[in-house]
C-alpha cells in the first residue's frame, strides 16, 4: 500500500517536472517531437531507477558510517556519472539496438537535476532500499509522462497559427505553465 | 576537525579512484572494435547530417562508404578536394561530383495565379493539398504554404513576404534534395549548381488555358525553342525542355518570353 502511494505520488502529485520543477532543461529541450522524448524518457528511467539504488548504497553504507553526510552532493554525482559512463559502455557492448535508441539521451543524464534531486529526496523522506527504487522509477515515469505530453502539445503547436511575437519558446513556457497548473490539480489526492 | 577533512579527502579520492579503475577496465573490457577508417571518412562528411544521401545522418553513410556499399559522391554537399581525401582512405573511386542546386519551378504566386477558393486550414502545402488538390485553379502550381521552407535543413528556402515567391538562397542551399522530396506538387527540382537559365512553370495546359489562371505560366508558344542557338530546348507538353549538358546559359530563350516563364534563376 505504501509503495502504491509512493507511486501515485511521485508520478502524478509530486510531478518531477510540473511540480517540483526538476529537471526542466529536457523538458524543453527533447520536447520538440514525441520520439525524442520517448527516447529520453526511457533513458531517464533506466539511470534513475539504477541510480536510486546505487546512491543509497554510497548514502547509507559510506556517508553515514563515516560520519561525512555534508559529502552527500559530490559524493552523489560522482557515482550518478561513473554509473552513466559504464552503462553506456555496457550498453554498447551487449546491446547495440539499445544503445542505438539510448544513444545520445545517456550522457545528457550525467548531470541532470532531476536524477541528483530523486537521489538525494530518498535520502530526506527515509525511505527503505526497496522504497527508494520504487520512488526512483516511478519518478522516472512522471517526468517521462509530462515529456511526452508536452511532446504531443509541441507538435500540435508547429501547425497552428501563433501570435508572431509568441512564436517558439514563448508560447512553448506558456503551455508548460498551464501544464504545471493542470498538474497541481493533483495535490489533495491522497 | 583534521580527521574529518582527512577521511573526506580519502573517500572521495577513494571513491573517484575505484570509479576511475571500473571505468577503465570496462572501457577495455567492452571494447566495441570500430574501423579507424569509418572515424576518417566521418571527420570529411560535412556532418549535417540531412539524410540527403538516403542514409540516416553522416555516420551511416561513412559505414557505407567504407564497407562499399556507397560512394562518397552520394552527398552532394560534398567539395571535390575532400572526395579524393576520402578515395585515398577507402582507396577505391569516390565517383563524380556534380553539385546540385534546388529551384522552385512556378513563379505564379499571389496574385498572378487564380485560387478556386480562400484555404483557411493548416498552413502545410501536404494539408492544403487534401481538399480538392489544393486552393490554385492552376494544380500544377507552388500554393505557398511553406512545407519546403520547413523541411529544409539549411534554411536556404525563403517565401518572399512581399511577392509571396519562394527563393532558394544558392550560397546555403547543399543540394541534399530533401526539399524535392517534401513538396506534394513536385515542383521542386534538383538542377546543375552551374545552370543559370530555368523554366519556372509546370503547367501542361494549353497556351489559352493557362493564359485565363495564371499570368505568369508558360505558354507553350515555343519562341524559346526557336531562339536557342545551341539547340538545347526541345517542346514536351506545352513545356520547354532544356538539355542542361548543351545548354550554354547564354539567356537568348528568356529575352523572348512572353510570360517571362523561363528566366535565370
């Protein structure tokens, strides 16, 4: 039941994107067709779940027993980035269909803000080992749902007529904003 | 106080370094061999990756390239100097280059050509074309809305806002064809870079005909036919013909145009 809240959570009420306004770089970035954004939603998923895990590891079995938590950021992106880096080479090896997909979405991961945020989130909720990968998924597929459907709005936008002074970026905030209104709608769920 | 900076200092390193070995040891490990060859002929492909030469980005057809699969002439955005680069890499023919440009073959836009209706849907030249063939009386000719000028990956297609005629800028267009392509009616049209003299209408109606929706189309008169000195023109359907390989661009055809049709570019 827990772990069925997390998820409501985490993808619709706690909106990595729409809500807590992490990882908003991509989200205008890759948003511009669906496939892109399918493309880096499934790579987002992939390092935040592993992510999740391995971060809790450092926090839990490094950080804490030796007394040095104020290490947590720099400790955190060291492994998210060593992670990346020995996927990708994993990947290109084992299964260059994948890899192929994933390609140029993974190291764009190395540094996102949304990653480092629900590594270091399961650090301050307290979640057990299981929990944090559960919130470290589902996380991942919220923030690939606001992706997506920004996505979809994106396109629809390329073909309709817009305000010349609205056209491109501004009109896209725009949209985003309403999104983010839509979004909030959620809170009060559970 | 010290101890604390000392085991920060020593587990970060630690860390950075066990990292740094796992890293090594997989890049060695999981080592995908690639020809250096491919990484060479990628470095002389212009890297824009268009998709003009039918392959998906420049790293594809690099791979082609060196497997034989292609010549490097299937770009067209290529320059002579780097197509022998890549000859002595492959050591095999790179095949000729003939640069291409692309030209918008109907100037009858705005309002020299009649529309049978006032289109008020998507502004997409492939959605205007659903209802009824498009809005122009004339169904062989350019409706303006612009699907070149999206689909081309060098920003060289403008649609003059005064004329509403669309221009190709020759300085920045590659010649990759994927306008050709894009346009539903087929007006757009790969030509030598050198050639100068074009005609600029597709329609195949009659001179009267065309003369009623359009002043700016061909007649088929045939005036140009008779003036070309180096006999390069020849009358197929009411359209002139011009034989780019006589052609000398001398311009004599379009001094005697009528409707001005065929013009330098």
């Amino acid at each position: 039941m827990r772990l069925l809240l997390i998820i409501v959570s985490a993808v619709l009420i706690n909106n990595f994107v729409l809500v807590q306004f992490l990882g908003i770089c991509p989200f205008l970035g890759v948003t511009k067709k669906v496939e892109t954004a399918i493309g880096m939603g499934a790579a987002v998923i992939f390092v935040m779940t592993l992510a999740s895990a391995i971060t809790y590891v450092v926090q839990y079995a490094i950080l804490e027993k030796f007394n040095i938590p104020f290490l947590q950021t720099i400790a955190f992106i060291l492994v998210i980035a060593a992670l990346v880096q020995f996927v990708e080479l994993v990947l290109k090896k084992t299964s260059p269909s994948l890899y192929q997909a994933l390609g140029v979405y993974l190291p764009l991961i190395t540094t996102n803000c949304a990653v480092l945020g629900v590594a270091i989130l399961n650090i301050n909720y307290h979640y057990n080992f299981i929990e944090s990968v559960v919130f470290g998924a589902a996380a991942a597929v919220g923030f690939t749902l606001a992706l997506i459907l920004f996505a979809c709005i994106r396109e629809r936008m390329e073909y309709s007529p817009i305000p010349k002074a609205l056209e491109g970026f501004p009109i896209a905030l725009i949209s985003a904003a309403l999104m983010s209104i839509a979004f909030m709608g959620f809170s009060g769920l559970i | 106080m010290f101890d604390s900076i000392l085991i920060s200092i020593l587990w970060l390193g630690g860390l950075g370094l066990i990292f740094g070995a796992v890293l090594a040891y997989a890049a060695k490990k999981f080592e995908v061999p690639v020809d250096p060859k491919i990484q060479q002929i990628r470095d002389l492909l212009p890297g824009a990756n268009c998709g003009g030469c039918g392959y998906a980005g420049c790293d594809d057809l690099a791979r082609a390239v060196n497997s034989g699969e292609a010549k490097a002439s299937a770009c067209s955005a290529m320059s002579g100097d780097k197509l022998t680069e890549i000859s002595k890499i492959t050591g095999t023919d790179s095949g000729d280059l003939q640069k291409k440009k692309a030209v918008v073959m109907c100037s009858g836009v705005g309002e020299l050509s009649k529309r049978k209706f006032k289109y008020h849907g998507i502004e997409n030249c492939r959605e205007a074309m659903i209802v009824m063939q498009g809005d122009k009386v004339c169904e062989f000719g350019c409706m303006g809305y612009g699907t070149c000028v999206k689909a081309c990956p060098s920003n060289a297609i403008k649609i003059d806002p005064k004329s509403g005629q669309v221009k190709v800028d020759e300085s920045k267009c590659t010649g990759c064809g994927i306008c050709e392509k894009a346009c539903p009616k087929k007006i757009i049209k790969l030509i030598p870079a050198d050639q100068k003299v074009q005609i600029f209408c597709k329609s195949i109606r009659k001179g009267k005909e065309s003369k009623e929706i359009c002043s700016a189309s061909c007649i088929g008169c045939g005036l140009c036919e008779k003036q070309c000195p180096a006999g390069a023109i020849k009358m197929a359907d009411n359209l002139p013909v011009i034989d780019f390989e006589k052609c000398t661009n001398c311009g004599a055809c379009t001094e005697k145009c009528p409707t001005k049709a065929i013009r330098k570019v």
